[in-house]
C-alpha cells in the first residue's frame, strides 16, 4: 500500500498535478458554496463553455502557449459574466434567457475559431478535457495567484455574500451594494473556471464547481463547515483522481469528475439526516 500511494510521487509531473488539482478543488469548491445556494448550476456549465473562444484566440495568438490561453480565458469569462449580468439587469430578459443567448453565441464563436485551426483535434483537446498531468510551473503559479485572490475575495466579502444569499431583503435593508457583489461573484466564479481549465477542461469544469458542494451541503447545516468540507471533498477528488489516472490509464479530469460524484452519491444515500437511505430506514422505526 506504501509503494502504491509514493510511487507516483517520484515522477514531478505528478507532483505538480497533485499540486494543481488540490488548489483547483478548493477554490472550485469554495465559490461552488454560492453557486450551489443560490442555484446558479446553468450559470457556471455556461460560462464554462463561454470560454471556448478565449482558449481558441490564445492558442491562434500564441500557437499553443499556455500562458497566452490563460490570459484569453480569464479576460473571455469576464466579460461573459458581465454580459449576462448586464443583460439580465439592464432589461426585461430573464437571467436564463441571458445565459442560454451568451452561452450559445460563444460556445458557437469558440467552435468558428477552433474549426479554422487545422491541427486542433490534436492540439486543443486537452482543454476540451484537461491535462493536468500536463502542468507546468507557470501554471501552477498562476493557479495559485488567482486562487489565492479568490479565496481572499471570499473571506472579505462573506458577511455580505452570506446576506445575499440567503436574504435578498435584509440585503436592501442593509444598503449593501447588491448590483457591485453580485458582479464580483460572477467575476470569481469566471476565475475560479479558468483555474480549472487545465486542469478538468471545458466539459468537465462545472462538476467541480457544482459536485463537492453539494455533497457537503448533504452533510452539514452550516455555510462555513459547508465551505471547508466541499474544499475538502474537492481536494480529496483532485488527489485520488490523479491516482486513478495515474494507475489505470484513464483521462484525469475524468477520473476527478467521476470521484466526486461517487462521493455525492454516497452523500445522497447515507448522510446522517438528508440521506435517501437514512430517511427510508428512519421512517420505518
């Protein structure tokens, strides 16, 4: 069992994913506790498609560097939230009927572009899915800057992201700036998206935002232990993913995705009170 879990850990690729896919899960999981409570599921699998003509621009700009396809993303996921939110705000259009025209617009423009690079299927498919066996020092350094200000972000604002979240009212009671928080939550779920981007790719991003929130959201009644058990289920995901991948051969995004769903569904049956099976067996005695 020792060689099992240290074998890995002499190769540095897999110390640098490890690396990534740890931070990717925290700050994934710590914005997805919004996502999560205010039922923003479509917004985030939007904005992960949403993407797609940043990645596609960055990698025509740079023939495929990392850093320039990064940039491109962030700056792409940005504004996109801000197109929703802007759309969804300033008019009579509802914030799903914004969503689903932005989403569709540029996951079409991001499929345009891509279809005009003709090595593509090869060179852009690790965004579609991830690589994160594939991650270099920059990246991780850039995976860990941002997460950091996301996460700092997070703990500034979480009185008054808390308010808004479970209490719209007592948030105009207040005179918080609901219009600003609400933008700056849009913008930290798009960073917290392009974070993952190598990591999980574009297919699979939402699940790390969505997934280990909601499996601990199963588990506790309280906002901040639902935080730090989804970034820990996140993480946990991120760790023994890559050790599936590692020693089955299998697309590590996926084998991430398909950990913390296995850990939701055991959530949904057994936990202690909201379990399917809990309940079942509690209304029988």
């Amino acid at each position: 069992m020792l060689d099992i879990i240290l074998e890995p850990l002499t190769y540095q690729f897999m110390l640098r994913g490890l690396l990534a896919a740890v931070m990717v899960g925290v700050v994934c999981a710590s914005v997805g506790t919004y996502v999560v409570l205010r039922g923003m599921a479509f917004f985030g699998d939007a904005l992960a498609h949403a993407i797609l003509p940043g990645v596609a621009v960055g990698y025509l700009l740079s023939g495929g560097g990392q850093g320039a396809i990064f940039w491109t993303s962030l700056a792409t996921a940005i504004a996109a939230a801000i197109g929703i939110g802007g759309i969804s705000k300033g008019s009579s259009v509802k914030e799903d009927t914004a969503i689903g025209i932005v989403f569709a617009a540029m996951f079409a423009l991001g499929i345009a572009l891509i279809s005009s690079i003709r090595s593509y299927a090869v060179d852009l498919v690790h965004f579609l899915f991830g690589n994160v066996l594939g991650v270099s020092t920059g990246d991780l350094w850039l995976t860990g800057i941002f997460s950091a200000v996301v996460l700092l972000t997070i703990v500034i604002f979480y009185k008054e992201f808390l308010v808004l979240s479970f209490d719209p009212v007592l948030a105009a009671t207040l005179r918080l700036p609901a219009t600003w928080l609400n933008y700056l939550l849009l913008i930290l779920i798009a960073m917290a998206i392009v974070v993952s981007l190598q990591t999980v790719g574009v297919t699979l991003m939402v699940a790390m935002l969505i997934t280990p929130p909601a499996a601990a959201q199963l588990l506790t009644r309280r906002l901040p232990s639902m935080m730090v058990l989804g970034a820990i289920i996140g993480a946990f995901s991120g760790i023994a993913g890559l050790y599936f991948s590692f020693y089955f051969s299998i697309a590590s995004g996926a084998a991430i995705v398909l950990v913390c769903t296995v850990i939701f569904a055991l959530a949904f049956l057994f936990a202690p009170e909201k379990g399917w099976v809990t309940r079942r067996m509690a209304s029988k005695t």
